[in-house]
C-alpha cells in the first residue's frame, strides 16, 4: 500500500519487500545525496499541512451544518 502514499522519487522512495540488497544500496544512497533528502522532506511537510487542523476543521464543519 505504501504506492498509494509514496511517489518514487517525490516524497520518498519504493523498496522492493524483502529485498536486502535493494535496502543496503538506498542506505548508501540517501548517505550520499542529502541534499535530494532535504528536498523530500521539505516536499512532505508542505503536502502535510492540508492535514493541519487549521485546514481540516473549516473543511469538516462544512459538512456538519
């Protein structure tokens, strides 16, 4: 399920279940290329806060009255 939440190379990166060598080699990878990391992190706290209360409430209420 992780497809439904994660985009490649947007705000994270897939790795194949159970696939150790897959794991090792993005460990590496993300020690190697903090910059790309910094960005992914930036990209998810910007997409996180649609879900901020201040967001969701006014949003929620709409379908209360």
């Amino acid at each position: 399920m992780n497809t439904e939440i994660i985009v490649d190379g947007v705000n994270g990166y897939i790795i194949p279940p159970n696939d150790l060598e897959a794991l090792i080699k993005m460990m590496f990878w993300v020690m190697e290329n903090p910059d790309k990391i910094e960005k992914i992190g930036k990209t998810n706290r910007e997409k996180s806060r649609r879900y901020h209360i201040d967001t969701v409430w006014p949003e929620l209420m709409n379908y209360v009255i």
